[in-house]
C-alpha cells in the first residue's frame, strides 16, 4: 500500500513538473505586444562610429550607435544647405559668382568669376556632385555672406530639435566645430524629406548643366551609390551584395579625411519608410553599413495605415455658428510602425478637438488632432481639419439655435409683430376716431344747446315786451 502510494506521489509529481514547463514554454511562445515597438532579432554590427535609423514618418528610433556622439557631418552639411536655399529662393533665380567662391577647395565644378548660374543648377551641383563651390554660391545668395548662412542654418538645426549641431559652412569643410551627431542628421533628413524638390534632387543619377555665359555645359552624377550601382560589390553579413538597393529613395553621401566617410538615407519597402544616417565610416564600408541597416530594419518592422488621408471624423460642436456643428476630417495619412509579427489590431486611435471651437472657422482650419496609439504606447498625432465653413450665427447662436431655426423665428416673430403691430395700429386709429367723433358730438351739442337758450332767452325778452 505504502509502495502504492508513493509511485502515486512520484506521478503526480513528474505530471506537475511537465505541466509547468508545458506552460512556460506556451507563454514564452506567445508574444507580448503591450510593451513598446520591439524588433525579434539581435541589431546588427556595422563598421560605422556612429548611425541612426529612424521611421521616416514619426520620427521613431528603431536603431542606435553612438547616436548622440559629435561626428564631423562633411558634405551631408548640403542637405541643410540645400533645404535652407528651396526656402529663401526661386529655383529660376540667377546668381553671379565671385571671387572668393570660385576658389573653394575639395569636390567642385570650377566655377568661374563672373559666371551667371541658376539655383536650380547649383543645386544639381550640390546635391549629385556634391560641389562645394556650389554651396558657397548658395549660401551668399540666401544670406550675403557664409557667416550669416551659417547663423541660418544653426538657427534652423535649432528648431528642428538638433541638440548637439552646429554649423560653421555650408559646406561641411573641415573646420573646428564643425559638428552634428547622427541623431540631429536625422531630424534635418526627415525635414528635408518632406520637400518634394528635394526628394526629386537626391534621386537624380545624372544631370546635365546647360551652357552659362562663362563655360560649356558640364555633366553631374550622383555620388551616392545606392540609388544607381550594381557594379560595385560591397560585404552585408558576409554576403557581396551589389551597392544598388531596390527601394532606395535617395540621400546624401560626405567625406573628408577628417570626417571619414558618411551617409544620410532613406528607403521604402511597401508601406514602410526609414531614414538610416551613418558617420565615420569608410568610403564602401557606409554603403554596405546602410544597406545592413535597411535589411535589418525591414525585415523586423513594417508600417500599417492607421487613419487615411481625409478620413471623415464625424462633426465637432461649434459656439456661436450658423450651425451647432462642423463636419471634420483628417488632414493627413497616418502610419504606425510594428514589430514584423504584430497585427494592425493593436493600432488605436482617439480625437482631442481644440477646447471652445467659436464661429466663424474656415474650410481646411485645424481644429483639433487625431491622437494614434500602439497598444497603449503613443506613436503620433495627425491635424484634424474642418471639412466646410461654419459662418457667424444670429444673435440666436448664443441659445444654440442654427440660422435656419433662428431665420423661421425671426420671420414668424417679425411677421407677429407686424400682425399685431398693425392691429395695435388700428385699434389705436378707431380709438382716436372715435375720441374725435365723441368730441364732435359733444361740440354739436353744446352749439345746440347754445342755440337753444339763445331762442328761449329770445322769445322770453319778445314775452316781456309783448305784456308791457
């Protein structure tokens, strides 16, 4: 019996222990998704001092090396350069060269005294030859002399949110100072991106600069291989890959012995768009670093849709319109990124409209935001805009009446006070007519009765006269 019981015991026991394990393997299989955006496997190792990789889009940090190290930006300094010029001049502006500019060092196109030039051309210049003379040109041409732009461009790091940039040139020169991180690199990428001239520069391979007044037409190529080359082999995990990457949205490349080599980048995979940045890396070594950093990147996050563009919201009450409502929608796309096995239930959304929405408020008028969530972690926010014109209401508006209940009132009750208006009105007039009538009866009257003493005070004094 004893011996029964203890195999019972041991059973029972070894059931227990597999029954736990069974559970812990169950709940390591399932993933969380409550935490923040994660990737499932380990980041890779790149040649690079420093990167960064963030979504395109929001902002967010998906990758992280030294991130907020100061590096040398060399030439990826064109891309504030060049954001800074779409901002302050017409591509068909003409700009004269001088002196000073046309002996700038380093990558150039020879720009001679004198010459007369297109912004447009300069910026082909500086964006795919990655002239320096070129950024000098520009950067006068915004703001008179380099030492301004510069105080331009420290002052537009400054607002995008850089926390460890400042500029000295416009061109990323070596000179003391002269200094960003891979972190601020990706607040002034993502700012350039949005500009769609921009987008267009980094993109092109090759362009061709008419003949100016001083030289003959001159050809510029793209330095950045990722958009063009397959004949150059570069190493990513221990494979040779071609330097051209499918998807590849274009960036900015920049050396200097000083610097190293450095590159500024974005690319799509279906709905997901990234910006990697790199710095102090060799010349192949940033491309191979990049294309590491895009594999690694897409093949663990992918963006969802979580609101479209225009998306009607409903209606927000308004104070003080001609209607108590004004029909509302999304003023932009909205994307949440998720680790690559996540579902897009996990993507929530909620409306914060402005407090007090007062008439009158204009089509496309913000008027609130569209807060979007991942699970419970907050990912961005898009504007919310008014989808028509809400005009000033009637002096009803205050009681929450719209103007066309107020417009029926007003024309019942104006109509009312012309209805009893008007009777008042004649009452008033058969009053004073017949206050007149009475007067004239009463005057009538009181010449009768005059009448009629005079006759009796008559025919008294003929009876007197008669019996004397």
């Amino acid at each position: 019996m004893i011996n029964i019981l203890n195999n019972v015991s041991y059973f029972a026991k070894r059931a227990a222990v597999f029954a736990l394990t069974i559970s812990m393997v169950l709940c390591l299989a399932v993933p969380s998704f409550t935490e923040s955006v994660h990737a499932v496997t380990t980041p890779p190792t790149i040649e690079a001092e420093g990167a960064c990789v963030v979504d395109l889009r929001t902002g967010e940090i998906l990758y992280n090396k030294n991130m907020y190290q100061q590096f040398e930006p060399a030439s990826m300094t064109k891309m504030m350069t060049c954001i800074l010029t779409l901002e302050n001049l017409q591509l068909t502006d003409m700009l004269t060269i001088d002196a000073e500019t046309s002996f700038t060092g380093g990558s150039r196109i020879y720009l001679i005294e004198g010459e007369q030039i297109s912004v447009q051309n300069l910026l082909y210049a500086l964006m795919l030859e990655s002239a320096n003379d070129a950024a000098v040109a520009l950067a006068k041409g915004v703001a008179g002399s380099v030492e301004e732009f510069a105080k331009m461009m420290n002052a537009k790091a400054k607002e995008l949110g850089c926390l460890s940039t400042h500029f000295i040139n416009p061109n990323g020169l070596h000179e003391e100072g002269h200094l960003s991180t891979p972190y601020d690199m990706s607040l002034i990428g993502r700012y350039c991106m949005k500009n769609k001239t921009f987008r267009e520069l980094i993109k092109t391979y090759k362009y061709t600069i008419p003949e100016t007044n001083k030289q003959p037409e001159r050809y510029m190529y793209n330095t950045n291989r990722l958009i063009y080359d397959r004949q150059t082999k570069v190493t990513v995990n221990g494979v040779m890959r071609e330097c051209k990457y499918d998807g590849c949205l274009g960036g900015k490349t920049g050396y200097t012995p000083q610097a190293g080599a450095s590159l500024t980048c974005s690319a799509k995979s279906y709905d997901t768009q990234i910006l990697s940045v790199v710095m102090k890396s060799s010349d192949l070594g940033r491309f191979a670093d990049t294309i590491t950093l895009f594999d690694w990147t897409f093949a663990n996050y992918h963006s969802e849709l979580a609101v479209e563009e225009a998306k009607v919201l409903g209606k927000a009450p308004v104070k003080d319109g001609a209607v108590k409502e004004v029909p509302m929608k999304t003023a932009e796309a909205a994307y949440v990124l998720l680790p690559a096995e996540a579902s897009s239930a996990l993507i929530k959304t909620e409306v914060v409209l402005n407090e007090d929405l007062t008439a009158p408020i204009e089509a496309g008028q913000v008027i609130g935001k569209l807060d979007v969530y991942s699970g419970e972690d907050y990912s961005c926010s898009v504007d919310i805009i008014a989808s028509q014109d809400v005009a000033k209401g009637t002096v009803l508006a205050k009681f929450g009446i719209e103007n066309t209940k107020a417009y029926i009132i007003m024309g019942v009750t104006g109509f009312l006070v012309v209805v009893f208006g008007g009777i008042f009105i004649a009452v008033q007039v058969e009053k004073a007519r017949r206050r007149k009538a009475r007067r004239i009866r009463r005057e009538q009257r009181a010449l009768e009765i005059a009448q009629e003493r005079a006759e009796r005070e008559k025919d008294q004094q003929l009876r007197e006269w008669f019996f004397k």
